[in-house]
C-alpha cells in the first residue's frame, strides 16, 4: 500500500509539474513534450525516494493523472488538447 501513499503525496507535486510545462512549451502541438517532462521528473521523485520497482507500480496512475489534468485543469485553450 506504499504505492497508494506516494499517489497521494505526489498528486500537488504533479500539477506542480504541469504548470511549469505549461510555462516552458506554449506553442500548440507540444504536448507529448509536456508529458514526458512530468513523467520523467515524477520518476526521478520516485525512484529517489524509493526504487524502480515502485516507479513500475505508479507510473500507469501518474500518466491517467496527467491526463485528466491536462483535459479538465490545464486544457489548451483553443481545444482543450490533452498532453499525449
């Protein structure tokens, strides 16, 4: 149940992440950009606390995370484009 916990934990971290990418790329079309930036730093969090294996077991929660984010929090603002 470690992994619950860290979803929890790094769900402000997270949107945290997508506002700096948000910040970082703001021409249209980047958003598989985007999501490979927050993916990469929330794995970096996670194995930095912990181990791959536990990285293995969040990564799927993280993404749908980043995902729903983008299309309701974050959504581009002539589409509503998602990060990909």
């Amino acid at each position: 149940m470690l992994w619950v916990t860290l979803i929890i934990q790094l769900i402000p971290v997270i949107m945290k992440l997508i506002e700096i990418a948000e910040k970082l790329w703001i021409d249209r079309g980047t958003g598989p950009q985007k999501k490979e930036m927050v993916m990469t730093a929330a794995k970096e969090i996670v194995v930095s606390k912990g181990d791959e294996e536990i990285w293995d077991k969040l990564e799927g929660a993280v993404s749908g995370i980043v995902d729903a984010s983008c299309m309701g929090i974050f959504p581009n603002k002539d589409k509503g484009e998602e990060l990909e």
